[in-house]
C-alpha cells in the first residue's frame, strides 16, 4: 500500500502526463487521487516543491525497474535490453514517460528544474555506463551519453506523433551508435546498422 505522499506524487505525474506543467495545480492533483482539498497543499507546500516531488518520484522508479532482468554478456544483449525498455515506456508506461517529457521541456526555460532533472539523468546515465564498461566500452560515460541522446530522440518522436510501437525504430537508430562505441566497435555480433 502506497504512502499519501507517493499516493499524491503519482497522482500529480498523473496530471503532468494528460494536462500538461499548466494542469499541475494542487488542486487537480487532489481531484486525480481522489483525496480531500487540501491534501497535496499539506505536503508540497508550493508548486515548486510539487514539481521537485515529481522529479523524486521518477528517479525512484527509474531505481526500481533500473535493474535489468538479466545482465547482458554482450552489445546485442545491451541493445535488447534497450529495445525492451523503450517498449515499456511507450506503452504500459507511457503516462510516466509523458509526464518525464513535460517536465524536461518546461526546465528548458526553468534553471532550478534543470538542475533537478538532471540529478535524475545522471543516475540512469551511470547505470547505463556501469553496463556499457561491463561489455568493454573505453569511454563508458561518453557512450552512455550518447546511447540515452538516441534513445529519448526515438521515444520522444514515438510520443509527439502518437506511436505506440517502438521497437524497430530503436534498434534501427541506437543499434548503430551502440556498434560504434570505442571498445565495442565491431564486437558482440552487431554490424555497423545495428542489426545482429
């Protein structure tokens, strides 16, 4: 059973995923987890802290189902891996990754939100090092970088046009820059378009 806290903070995701920053009020939030009016203003005292509550949540549930289910041995392993997590994101867990979305281009012109939304980025982006120098990258946290850059540009797109189906486009787009990695080039049974 969830605490009210976190009851309230996926409930204020709730509301950043169909209605936009504009919709995050403490009001709306209330409404969404069907609690007294009120309640949210209780806990997160200003909007800001709502939205850094909302930041919190993410990076805990990015821990949550950070760990994969099995631990690739090698690029192709990493790629599946990468495809399957997409696929989640634009479906069963869409609503989380179109909450994630607002948030990123609202701290566009936000330096504060920026900020916190970058500590949520450097946590996905050192597990995903930690598996690229497992697999023998030279430059894990380059690699990383640039793998996550892909990897958001097709679920990003994937999102604005409506598309639930994900899979073959992510193989298509980071299978390549995965293939060209320094210590991974040319390793693992990836050719240089990502295809085994």
């Amino acid at each position: 059973m969830l605490d009210r806290r976190t009851e309230i903070l996926d409930a204020a995701l709730s509301v950043l995923a169909s209605d936009g920053m504009r919709g995050l009020t403490h009001r709306a939030v209330d409404h969404a987890a069907g609690i007294p009016t009120g309640s949210t203003s209780y806990y997160f005292r200003t909007r800001q802290a709502l939205v850094a509550g909302c930041i919190d949540r993410l990076v805990e549930i990015d821990r949550q189902f950070g760990a994969p289910p099995r631990v690739p041995t090698d690029v192709a392993g990493f790629l599946d891996l990468v495809v399957a997590a997409g696929e989640v994101m634009a479906g069963p867990k869409r609503a989380l990754t179109q909450a994630r979305y607002e948030l990123s281009v609202a701290a566009m012109h936000d330096a504060e939100l920026r900020e916190l939304l970058g500590r949520g980025a450097a946590a996905v982006a050192q597990m995903a090092a930690a598996g690229l120098a497992a697999l023998g990258a030279t430059e894990p946290e380059r690699s990383a970088r640039q793998v996550l850059a892909a990897f958001d540009g097709v679920l990003f797109t994937a999102l604005v046009r409506g598309e639930t189906e994900v899979g073959p486009m992510l193989r298509a787009v980071v299978g390549p820059v995965l293939a060209a990695q320094p210590g991974l080039a040319g390793r693992a049974g990836l050719n240089p378009t990502g295809q085994p």
